[in-house]
C-alpha cells in the first residue's frame, strides 16, 4: 500500500509568532536576531515583509540593516517558540501517532492509516486551516508517498499552502528545480555535481546509480534513490524519538579566542555542561567530538574514540584539548569564534565496568565520583560555588552558562 | 487598534474538571458579570496577539472573547 507522508513546515516560525504576538510590528519588516553586544547578533527568521528586501537567514544584524534601515529587530524568545511547537504538535497529534519533529518547526506525519479523517490533501488542508485559527500562524504543507518529496513538496509553495507530489506528476514538479533544492544537498555537494553538468534535481535522477556513486560515494547512491522517489524511511513514533544519542553544548565567544588558554576555558565550560548533563542522564560516553568555527564563519568538526567508557569532566575536556591540538594551530590559523563540544556512543552507568592491569579505570571511578560530588555542591549552592582553576583565569570567558540549562537554582535542604 | 488586556477573572471548577468563567475584573477595577458562555474552542486573537483557550462570552448583551492562555486570561481591549 502507498504511505501517505505530510510534511508540516512552519511559515518563518520565530517571526511569526513574534508577529502574532506584537500587532504593532506586523506590517513592519522584522527579524528575530541574536544579542550583538554578545556577538550573537545574526538573523534567525524574517517575516514576509523583510524577506523582500532580500535579508537571509544567518546574515548579520548590521547586513541586514544596511539593506532596510527601518528595519524591527526583535530578541528570540525560546520558551514562547517551545510552547507554538508543542501546541502544533498537539494538532497533528489529533490525526496520527506517527510524528516525527524535525526541528521546532518542520514534522512529518504519517496518515497512511488516518483514512477517517479523509485523504492526504484532505488531511493537510484541515492541519493547514486549524494551525492558522488555533495558533495565528501559517503553515505549508507537503503530500506526498515519501518524506523526502513532502519535504520538497512544503518547500515548492509557501506561505499557507498545501502541495501534493505524487507518483504521477514528481517529475514535472520536482524534477526541473536546481540541485540545491534537494534535501541533503549543501553547499559542497552542490558544487561538485555543478561541475560534472548536474545541475537540476531530475539530471540527478537521471544519471545512473554507478556514476553518482563515483561523484559523490555512499552519499550519491542515497541521492539518486531519494531523487527517483526510492525512500522508504518510516516516520518515527512520537514515543521514539526520546532515545539520546549524544548530548554537546556550543557557544560562541563574546571575542575572538587567540590563545590556547582562551580555548581550554571554554572548552571547560563546555566540558562541565555537557559532563554534567550526561551524569544526569546517567550515561558514560565513548565518542567525544568538538566543532570550531573561526572568525570568518568557516567550521568544521573532528572526533574521536576515547579507550574506555566516561563521564568525566576532566577526561573529556582533557580529550577534547587533545584533539584542539591535533587539528588547529592558533599561532598559523585565523582566530576562533565558537566552539562546540559532544559526546556520543552511550553505556548505561548501572552497566559493568572493565577493569584493567594498571588501574586507570579505578582513577576513572574516582574521578566521576569527584565530578559527583562537584554536582551535589552546584546544585544545592550555584554553580559559582565549586568551580575550576582554569575557569577563573578569565571570567568574561567562562561567565556563561551553555544553554542558560543549569539554572543557578538553589536547593534547600 | 487593540492591545491585549490582561484581566483578573472569577472561575468556576466544576467536580468533573469543567471550568467557567463567572465574572471579569476591567484595569478600572469595574466588574463584569458574565451571563452566558456560548463556545469553546482553541484559537488565535490576531488582533490582541496571542493564542489559547477561547472562551465567547456574552456580558451586558454584548459577545466578548475572553482568552485563556496557559494560565493567564486576557481581553482584545480598544485603544
């Protein structure tokens, strides 16, 4: 039997719900941007208004500005985000069990088996109309028998629209469009197949399996299925998606970081929430990855396999520095201006620990038993009662909390 | 225009967890009796800003919306 696959894409979320919100701002161009004097001033979403005088998702505030001078700059207000998604997620609740959240503002939903409520356009159109009366926001919706094309499909007509690609018409709709388009086509990706002449989504299509591969890998292979419409990827459970893989924390610098010491502060606040985090979930990691990006906002990301099972602060700031090392020559290469730390590959803590000949895995014990103990005092006293050495040599770097998460909430006793 | 008037409001809760509104309090202190709740339903007020619980409600002959959002109850008042 076909599926019947929507995906639900939240028209310019943070901007409209600002715009809901503020009636006085609504026929005003506006972005939701970060704090500037925090160097987070980039914009998060524009409405309809600023769109059009061609302000992007992740340029500067100040760009932005230059291009629209009376331009409404309004900061993000996450709760209020969380409480639009959940509220919307509360909809499509009402038509399956099978939503699968990507993102706060895109879902997709499987009806395949929603008959009752109608067909798949059916369906969109109630979600499309209910959302806009409920919420005061507008959705586009993509139908179709995969997730990839009802992604295209929510992308192909927006705001407030419902588009159905099926089997019969992807190939006039989808297939003219450039490669960009596509799901899991970047920047890169894009690139390299520009070179070899692929530059629509149907040449992609097109080319033989063998040559795509050869182009672009594993990766090439997926692409020709997905672009052929050869997706089968189930929408998850509602209840599935609580499984962690992996918990990090990033952030970037209020300035520039130009020293080694500079990185290794924050690379220790980091280590602390995202060790901290994981002791609460009750999990030890193998796998610890970070991310750097510099001052001209290139990124990339290293990671590696750590020899046993942790959850310490101290082994995994040590392993994250040690992997700074080996991949980035402040002296040689531009400065830094955020940096990101995760760990992955979880053992449950309740989980045998392998002993070894030379006892680190004792040291290791009595290390988390220490980082434990650290929590205990944060929790009950703030998190400036216990800190590290290397936090207080300079406290404009390290005076943050990654996440806001870890509230210097005092419990009494 | 509107703005969003955020008003103290007198709830009945009933034993099987239905609630009601009786009366509102305006900014000036005046109260309002409310004499019929004619719907329910979740909806947005574009012209306050905001979304909940909406509540139409009939108070000295007039239709008023009444909002309920997460815990707080507001009005679309004139300005």
């Amino acid at each position: 039997m076909e599926r019947i696959v929507l995906h639900v894409d939240c028209n310019k979320f943070y901007a409209s719900v600002e715009c809901l919100h503020r009636p006085e701002i609504r026929n005003l161009p506006v972005i939701v941007g970060g704090d500037e004097s925090l160097r987070h001033g980039i914009v998060l979403t524009k409405n309809e208004i600023a769109a059009r005088y061609s302000i992007k998702t992740g340029e500067a505030i100040w760009q932005a500005r230059q291009k629209c001078p009376n331009l409404v700059v309004v900061p993000p207000n996450y709760p209020l985000y969380m409480r639009f998604s959940n509220l919307a997620r509360e909809i499509y609740c009402d038509y399956t069990d099978l939503v699968e959240p990507y993102g706060l503002d895109e879902c997709w939903l499987d009806v395949t088996g929603s008959g009752i409520f109608g067909s798949g356009r059916e369906i969109a159109e109630l979600i499309r109309r209910r959302v806009k009366k409920e919420l005061g926001i507008t959705v586009s919706i993509g139908v179709s028998y995969n997730k990839v094309f009802a992604k295209l499909g929510s992308d192909y007509k927006k705001p407030d629209a419902v588009t159905v690609i099926g089997k019969d018409n992807f190939k006039d709709l989808l297939w003219p469009l450039p490669v960009r388009e596509m799901f899991f086509v970047g920047r890169a990706t894009e690139k390299k197949l520009n070179s070899c002449g692929i530059r629509t989504i149907g040449d992609m299509a097109n080319c033989s399996r063998e040559y795509m591969k050869l182009i672009l890998g594993k990766h090439g292979e997926m692409l020709h299925a997905f672009t052929n419409g050869y997706d089968n990827d189930p929408v998850k459970h509602m209840d599935d998606m609580r499984i962690i893989k992996s918990i990090g924390n990033s952030s970037t610098a209020p300035r520039d970081l130009k020293t080694e010491n500079d990185v290794k502060v924050l690379m220790y606040v980091l280590a602390e929430s995202v060790g901290r985090r994981m002791r609460e979930q009750g999990f030890r990691c193998k796998t610890v990855g970070i991310s750097l990006r510099d001052n001209e906002l290139c990124s990339f990301v290293r990671q590696m396999k750590l020899p046993a099972y942790t959850a310490s602060t101290g082994e995994i700031g040590a392993v994250a520095m040690t992997l700074f090392k080996e991949n980035y020559n402040l002296k040689r290469q531009k400065p830094l201006r955020s940096l990101g730390l995760a760990c992955s590959d979880f053992e449950h803590e309740a989980g045998a620990v392998q002993l070894d000949l030379f006892g680190d895995a004792q040291k290791r014990l009595k290390a988390e038993r220490l980082d434990a103990a650290v929590d205990g005092l944060q929790a009950r006293f703030g998190s400036e009662s216990v800190r590290r050495g290397v936090l207080l040599t300079d406290r404009a770097l390290s005076g943050f909390e990654p996440g806001g998460s870890f509230t210097p909430f005092k419990r009494s006793f | 225009m509107y703005r969003k008037v955020y008003v103290d409001v007198l709830i009945r809760h009933e034993k099987n967890g239905k609630i009601t509104p009786l009366a509102l309090t305006w900014e000036n202190g005046e109260v309002y009796e409310i004499d019929r709740v004619t719907q329910i339903c979740k909806a947005a007020s574009l012209k306050a800003g905001g979304a909940g619980l909406r509540f139409t409600c009939r108070i000295r002959n007039r239709e008023t919306y009444l909002f309920l959002e997460d815990d707080k109850w507001f009005v679309e008042g004139k300005s």
